[in-house]
C-alpha cells in the first residue's frame, strides 16, 4: 500500500516538474521575442532620428519640393506612433518609399550630392537600414521558435492553459528599401543589311 502512495506521489512529482519546465520554456521563448523586438525599436528609433537632419539637409537646395519634406515628416510620424508589429511594418513601408522619394528628389541637385554632410547621412541611414534588417530577422527567427513552441505538442497544452498567444512577424516589403538603380543604355550598334548572296 505504502508502494502504491509513493509512485503516485512520485508520478505527481515529475508531471508538476515536466509542466513548470514546459511553462519555463515558453515564458523564456516569450521574453527573448520582447527583447528582439526592442532591438527592432531600437535601430527604427536611429532612423528616425536621421530623418530630420536629411530633411533639412535636402531642403537647403530643394526648398521648393514642399510636398515630399511634408510626406517624409508625416510617414516619419505615423512610424513612430504606431502600435503593434502590423501597424509598425505597415508604416515603415510608407517611410521607406518617402524616403525614396527624397533621394530621388537629391539626384536631381549634384551639388547636394557631393556635400559632406549629405553623404555622412546617406551612408548612416544606410547603415541604419542594414541594422534594421539584422534586428528584424532575428526578431522573426525567436517568434518562429516561439510560435512552434505553443503549436507543438505538449507545450500546447500548457500554453493554451496559461493564455500564451502567438506573436506576429515584422514583414515589410524589400522591394521598398532597395537603394534605387540607376542604369544608362548604351546605344545598339546598327547591323548592316544582310548581302544578297
């Protein structure tokens, strides 16, 4: 009888175990996606704090591109107050193609190309960017694993008991932080007219 006590007991014992060490697991994989994501923050917050300067820099030989200074600002703006990884994504998007827009309004003033200070924050935003991309991937790498964990059997069960739910990935559109290419044609050499034979 004693026998029978102690191997419930010790059953109870290593199911409690095995549920706090799955519980453990998650609460871990939880708080290393909040931390990716802070880096994430963290290297948007730098771009951000370039835009200005760049803005200001531009509008020195641009003044009269009025409408593109107001919709890098407002894109700027709207990244910065929103909430949520969608919103976030879908907002800096619409500042990344501002900003586009901005460069493309610099290629039309060679002289503000060639100034020191608008190179310095053409290569830091550039720089800023390649952060960002790190920061994102790794941020989407720890919300995969923790995304498996609550879909995977038997930290499923745990995390639908203690309400873990899933986070969502940083996905924005590469296409928009390509650095925009330029390329010159050359002139097709003209075939002579084929020889009667």
């Amino acid at each position: 009888m004693i026998w029978v006590v102690v191997v419930i007991v010790v059953v109870v014992v290593l199911l409690a175990l095995v549920l706090v060490t799955m519980f453990n697991r998650l609460v871990r994989l939880r708080n290393r996606s909040e931390n990716a994501w802070a880096q994430v923050d963290v290297q948007l917050r730098k771009r951000y704090d370039l835009i200005p300067n760049l803005v200001e820099t531009v509008k020195g030989y641009a003044a009269h591109e009025r409408q593109t200074f107001e919709e890098v600002t407002s894109a700027r703006t709207a990244a910065q107050q929103a909430q949520g990884v969608a919103q976030q994504a879908q907002a800096e998007n619409a500042l990344t193609a501002a900003i586009g827009r901005l460069f493309a309004v610099a290629e039309a003033y060679p002289q503000l190309r060639a100034t020191e200070n608008f190179q310095q924050l053409q290569a830091q935003l550039t720089e800023v960017e390649q952060q960002i991309a790190i920061a994102r991937q790794v941020y989407n790498d720890t919300v995969l694993t923790y995304d498996n964990a609550l879909e995977t059997v038997p930290t499923n069960v745990i995390a639908g008991m203690f309400n873990f739910r899933p986070r969502e990935y940083f996905q924005t559109e590469d296409a928009t932080r390509e650095a925009p290419r330029v390329q010159f044609t050359e002139p097709q050499a003209s075939t002579p007219p084929a020889q009667p034979s």
